[in-house]
C-alpha cells in the first residue's frame, strides 16, 4: 500500500520522493525506481529517517507498529500522512489521540481514509447536510470482496516461522486489528463522517466459514446504534464469490437515498428520478494531492482524533462479535 500511495504522490502533485524506510532493501529499490528518483536515500531505521530534513512522511507500515511509529514522526515535527486504522487496540488509539492532540498545529496530519477527499463522496455529502434527502433514519456499509486465487493459495498452510507470520501480518488479528478494524473501517469513517458522530453502542457476529492461514474472521455483521438513535448496519466479508466485489455506503432519508462508491454517487429521489454518476479518477489521487496543497498552502488540518475515532468504533464492532452481546462506546473506553 505505501508504493501505491507514494507512487500516487509522485506522479500527481509536486512533491519530491527523496527518502524510502523499509526492511527490504529489494522492495526500496523498485520504489525509487517507479517514484522516478533511483537516487532516493534507503533507511532500515525509521529514526533515522525522522532525524533527516524530509518535510514530510508516509507511515504505511503493519497496523501494530502505527502508534509508536505515529508518535515519533509527531514528535520529530514532519508533516504526517499515516495509513488507516490508528491501531489494533484501545490503548493504541489512545496513543495516537494523545500525540495528534501534542502535534505543533503548523502540521498537516492525515489520515488514509481518501474517501473524505474524494470529489464524489464531498458532493454526496454535500447533498446530505443540505437537507435534500430529509432525515437520515437508516445508513448501511458493505464491504463484500473475494480474497482472490492468490490469498487462497497462501491460506492452505499455516506459517513455519515466526518471520513468515510478520510477513503475512494482515492474516493475523495481533498485528492488523481483524478484518473490521483492518479493512472494513473505510466504510465505518464514511458512517461517522455522514451521520455526524461516533455509535454510543453496537452488537454483531462474525466468524471464520474458509479457515486459513491466519486468525481472521473472514465475514462479520454489526449494527451501530448512534447518538440520535439512527442506527448503522455494517456487513463486510472476504469470501464473496471469486472475482465479486462490492464497497458502497447508503444512507435512507425520509425525502430521498444517497449511495457513495469508490466507483459512483448515486441520489435516488423516486423511481422515475435516479441519478448515477461514475467517479472520474482513484480517490488516492484525491488524497494525496489535498495533502500537499495544504502544506504548500499553510493551511494544515490534524485528522489524529478523527481517524482514531473511526478505528475505535471498528474495534467496538469486534468486541461486540468477540463477547457475543452489546457493547458500549463508555465500557469500551474504560477498558
């Protein structure tokens, strides 16, 4: 993900690669190479890096080693665009607050939840807050995807070594959250974001049918119940049918419906008035070119809280399914 996103960088804003941190030197390599800068200095240390003058960091490394890799880049004052969820964990998140909350408020401090910058997604929600579709009583997420021929090839062994398991850690609940936390918590920002809130509470079920390598539930249901009593139901799954995949967000108002895509907007009023509008680019694209006018611009924004918000209510969802009954935002905090 992180050579996708820096690769994005590269070709659509002005800002220069001139610094790559990683474990593989082979991986580095390629990078440099595809961002049009071979010269690019390589860090296996990512406190070196942080001691150099880049401006700026990408933190797209496994989900456990977010807040502790957050916390230095905030703390050696470079701009921050990290990759989601904040954490695996409470304590993670709270991690993440605390330092977005320290954060000199000259820096830019992003999260990876490009849905939030895409051009269709701001259009949506500028139709929702304007009142058009009247008031929301009912939002759904869907995440349904297949794993691909490749991941079910990787999940017919357990890993031998302990190496090979950090190589693979998005399989694995201790290093990547689950796969509401890992994946589904795209859709669960879109939730918070439209419906203006975090859910006081949530209830769920989730399970492995298509056990593998690793400890991930590959499906899960959980209904979020927020504030005003709007409630959210969440379905989001990895064992859809080969080559399916459906990501989009509804939200049912008494005068109209809005559904967001990473493919489409559409804004169904009645059956004779349903307008369906594709998305002109990759929402990355969208991200990470706002990311850097701000910087150039001076006008910084810190998504820290927000984007440890959204991670949380994933983590409520997985309590709920783990404990088999309704969990509170309150009880999960005090936890």
């Amino acid at each position: 993900r992180g050579s996708h996103v820096i690769e994005l960088l590269a070709k659509n804003t002005p800002a220069r690669v001139v610094a790559l941190c990683d474990l593989v030197p082979d991986r580095m390599k390629k990078t440099a190479q595809a961002v049009g800068n071979p010269d690019a200095k390589f860090y296996d240390d990512y406190r070196k890096l942080l001691e150099s003058d880049v401006d700026a960091v990408l933190i797209a490394t496994p989900v456990y080693l977010h807040a502790e890799h957050f916390e230095a880049a905030v703390k050696a004052g470079k701009h921050i665009y990290i990759e989601k969820p904040a954490s695996i964990d409470v304590e993670g998140c709270k991690r993440i607050i605390r330092a977005a909350d320290s954060a000199d408020r000259k820096l830019n401090i992003m999260f990876g939840f490009q849905r939030r910058y895409a051009q269709l997604y701001l259009k949506a929600k500028q139709v929702v807050d304007s009142g058009q579709i009247g008031e929301i009583h009912l939002a759904t997420a869907r995440f349904m995807k297949s794993s691909g021929a490749a991941a079910q090839v990787m999940q017919s062994r357990p890993p031998a070594t302990q190496r090979e398991k950090l190589d693979h850690w998005h399989a694995w609940q201790e290093y990547s959250g689950d796969l509401i936390v890992e994946n589904n918590v795209h859709s669960i920002d879109v939730l918070n974001w439209f419906l203006g809130d975090k859910p006081v509470r949530a209830i769920g079920a989730g399970s492995t049918r298509r056990p593998g390598r690793g400890d991930m539930r590959d499906h899960n249901f959980v209904a979020y119940t927020y504030p005003d009593g709007t409630q959210a139901q969440l379905s989001g799954t990895t064992i859809a049918s080969p080559g399916y995949r459906e990501v989009l967000e509804q939200f049912f108002g008494t005068k109209a419906m809005v559904e967001t895509s990473e493919n489409h907007f559409r804004y169904y009023r009645s059956r004779t008035n349903d307008v369906r509008e594709n998305t002109p680019r990759n929402l990355t694209i969208d991200a990470v070119e706002d990311f850097v006018k701000r910087i150039r611009e001076k006008r910084p924004e810190n998504t820290g809280i927000r984007g440890a918000e959204s991670t949380l209510t994933a983590i409520l969802g997985r309590m709920a399914m783990e404990q088999r009954r309704e969990v509170t935002w309150e009880e999960m905090m005090r936890g």
